[in-house]
C-alpha cells in the first residue's frame, strides 16, 4: 500500500474552504443539501448489508468504519451517532482541524489523519465510504485498490460520484461555478467517471457491485435519491461471496 494519489492543487483547493465547511449557506452549502441523501442511502444499505433493523438507532454499533476525503467531517459525525468507531482521513490539513475542532465541540471520539490513506497504520474496516472524492485524485484505480485494501472481510463499501455526462458539464461544472452554487476550480469534467468505468475499477480491485443509484436534484428536497444518473450517482460493494 504506498501508492500516492493525493493531487497537490486538488487538496489546497479544497483545504483553503476548511473554516466554513460546516456552514450551511457558506461555500459548502451544496454538500449540506447532499449529505442527508447521502445518508439516507447508507443507511439503508447498512441495514441490507447486516440485517439491521430499520428503527434501531445505533445501526453500526460496535463496527469500524472510515470516511476517506473526509472533509470536515460532514459525514464522519453522523457515522459516529450512529455507533460507529469511526476514522476519518483527507488530503488537506486544514480540514482536518477543522474536523478535530468540530467533533471536540460535538463530544464526538473520531480518529482523523491528514494525508494519503496509504500513510495510516495498517488496518481494516467493517464500512468505508468516499464521497466525491474519486474524481479528484491522481490515480482512481490506484486509489480505488487502497480503498478495497481497507475494507474488512464481510464489509461494505459505498462511493458517490459525478457522471461524466453532457448534462454533468453543463450543470456541475459552468453553471453550478459560474453562479456560485459551487466554489470555482472544484470539478474537473474530465476527471468524471461513468457507473462502468468505476465498477470496472471496482471488479479490478476483486471487489462486486451490489448496488447503484441515481442521485438527483429535487425541486422539493434538493437532491433525492433513485431517477436520473446524468448528474451524479451512489455505489455500493463488496467482497465476493
């Protein structure tokens, strides 16, 4: 595991937002409307996955799980309410104080690293999740096999990407920056990935596609989950049977 994906230019972009990341009218707004939709997904793929109750709160009690491109910790912290021992690891420094920050003032015990997933110690995980963060390393299948390299025996993996579609261009990319919806500089049209080129990346790294869905804008919620894959979509994986 010593492969580098981290791009430079991509993690000081993204470190630069890190003091208003978890304002939800500030640069980051579009991932506060994402990550409930995100979640929602997770969760019910966790429930599949180890036969968990659909009330029951603590649905990744006594499990691991690390949240790679981690961000500040929008989705980590949700991860951890829900009973997870959970990691979280990201390019950029600065966000991950401002993730160790956050996480204190939530009384929240998360382990965060800044750096290439590589550079942690050696260690797997029950849930691994990477949200829109494939299209901006270097290498997608070198940091596709790191990915699988921590996931447990028996575990779950779960991706969210942009498509790389005429529609994503228009609307991801020009008019999301050009009205501020997105920072500019954030997405690179060409780094996009299409559903068979990640689950071709995916089968490479030995791991199965067990589930893919859309992920839509709502009039009414923002973004929803099934529909359209045009813009943007989910992915869930794991180890062969």
């Amino acid at each position: 595991m010593s492969a580098a994906t981290i791009n430079p230019h991509e993690a000081a972009h993204f470190g630069a937002l890190a003091a208003d990341w978890w304002d939800p009218h500030g640069s980051s707004a579009m991932l506060h409307k994402l990550n409930p939709v995100r979640l929602s997904y997770i969760r019910d793929q966790v429930d599949a996955h180890w036969h968990v109750d659909a009330r029951e709160r603590y649905a990744l009690a006594a499990r691991t799980a690390i949240d790679v491109g981690c961000g500040a910790g929008l989705l980590a912290e949700p991860l951890a309410r829900m009973g997870a021992k959970v990691t979280g690891v990201d390019a950029a420094p600065e966000n991950i104080a401002a993730a160790q920050a956050h996480a204190a003032g939530q009384g929240l015990a998360i382990t965060y690293h800044a750096g290439e997933l590589a550079a942690l110690p050696p260690a797997t995980f029950d849930l691994v999740t990477s949200m829109e963060v494939v299209e901006h390393v270097t290498d997608p299948a070198a940091f596709i096999g790191e990915l699988a390299a921590r996931l447990a025996p028996g575990g779950l993996m779960i991706l969210s990407t942009p498509n790389r579609t005429t529609l994503s261009k228009l609307l991801l990319v020009e008019a999301a920056e050009r009205v501020g919806a997105v920072p500019r500089g954030t997405h690179d049209w060409d780094q996009f990935l299409r559903p068979e080129e990640l689950t071709a990346l995916l089968e490479g790294a030995g791991l199965e596609v067990i589930d893919r869905t859309g992920l839509s804008p709502s009039p009414a919620k923002g973004f929803k989950l099934g529909g359209s894959e045009a813009l943007n979509y989910l992915v869930a994986a794991r180890w062969p049977a």
